[in-house]
C-alpha cells in the first residue's frame, strides 16, 4: 500500500521562528490534506492541496504531485501552533480512506 | 453549519463488554467514515459509507467490530467483548463525496480495563 513519510518527527521552536514540515508519499494520489490536531485530540483542517500551493494566513502548503510531496510552512510561529501536523492522502484510483503519516509533533515555546 | 459530532466523548469499559459509539455527520455530507488513533500514531482507516451503504472495510475491523449508517444520517460503531487492545481514540469524519476534504469529529476515547 501507499507509504506516507512525514519529516521531522519532532521539533522544538522559539516563538516567533519559521518551520517547515515534510510530507513524501510513494504513489499517486487524488488527495491530500494537512491536519493539526490539539491537545484535546481534535483533528483541524489546514488545507486540501492535492497539488499546488494554497496560503492561509500564517500558515501556507506546497504540493508536487509529480514528485510525490508536500510541505506545510509556518510563518512566526506562536504557542498557540503547539501539537501534531499530519498529512494524510486518498489512494488514486483507489478512493475513500485517508492514509495518515505518523505526524510531526510541534512545540513552541515563549 | 455544525460540524462532525461524535457521543460519548469519553468511554470506560471492563474487559468482555459490549459498547456503542455514535457519529453524526455534516448535514447532507454523503460519505461518513471511522478511523482509529492510538497513541502516537496517526489514525487508521477502518470502514466507510456512501449514503447507507457500507462500502469499505478495512482488515483492521475484526468480527467483534459492526458499524451501521441505517437511513443514510448519522452511524454507530459497535464493539462487541472488548479486549484491551481495543483502547483507543475512535475518530468518525464525513465528506460530500470523494475528492472532497474529509471533516473529523471531536472524537471517543476508549478505555477497556
């Protein structure tokens, strides 16, 4: 099946310092999504970029399709951006289930 | 527009119990799906449904395991004499269809003593 590969596993920030997150997958996909998932366990939507690049205040997402990844860039990083970022990716041809990367668990401190 | 919800939120049970969870998704989402998280990991697809229909079930859903979407609304997901491995965070998500974001619930956390 399809690997998902997230990089690095852990990172330490200063508040106010810039990331960028890593997500490889080893085969096409019709999908994919960036989640942040808080201390209370709630899964967050960032972003669904299959391919392109999408901005959202802060924060801003990057996928190459053809070459089979994906990064998440935070900008100015606040305590508040504490947690785990997974990707996850829907099978082409295949459909339905998001196949999770085993995340990057983020912490920020003041 | 309300989100994904999911009851109960928390769930305590001995070993060899029966138990219930309940999904509610977005109204007029088709596709409800379960996945399961346990800790540190990222979570794992178990079944989906279009509409009523269960559509997908993954090798991780045991005999033990049922889930229904009975008129196409909201789903449970039954397991039946819990095992200790069964300890988890069972997390519902629903999408208008594919190729659309999915939207997760806040999730039901399984403790089986």
């Amino acid at each position: 099946g399809i690997q998902v590969e997230q990089s690095p596993p852990d990172l330490i920030l200063q508040e106010g310092a810039n990331s960028t997150l890593r997500c490889n997958f080893s085969d096409s996909v019709n999908n994919l999504q960036w989640f942040h998932q808080n201390p209370w366990g709630q899964l967050i939507n960032l972003f669904y970029i299959p391919s392109g690049t999408k901005q959202n205040g802060r924060l801003s997402a990057t996928t190459v399709a053809t070459e089979r990844y994906s990064l998440l860039y935070i900008s100015s990083s606040q305590t508040t951006d504490s947690g785990v970022y997974f990707c996850a990716v829907e099978r082409h041809q295949a459909g339905t289930a998001l196949i999770f990367g085993k995340g990057t668990t983020l912490s920020v401190s003041s | 527009d309300t989100g994904v919800s999911q009851d109960p939120r928390h769930k305590i049970t001995k070993r060899g119990q029966n138990v219930t969870f309940r999904c509610d998704p977005i109204s007029e989402h088709n596709r409800l799906y379960w996945y399961r998280q346990t800790l540190g990991q990222g979570p794992e697809f178990l079944t989906y449904f279009q509409n009523e229909a269960q559509l997908e079930k993954s090798r991780l859903l045991s005999d033990r395991f049922s889930a229904e979407r009975p008129k196409g609304s909201f789903s449970t997901l039954e397991i039946q004499r819990t095992e200790q491995g069964d300890s988890a965070m069972y997390l519902c998500a629903s999408s208008p269809s594919t190729l659309y974001e999915q939207y997760f619930g806040p999730g039901t956390r399984l403790t089986v003593t």
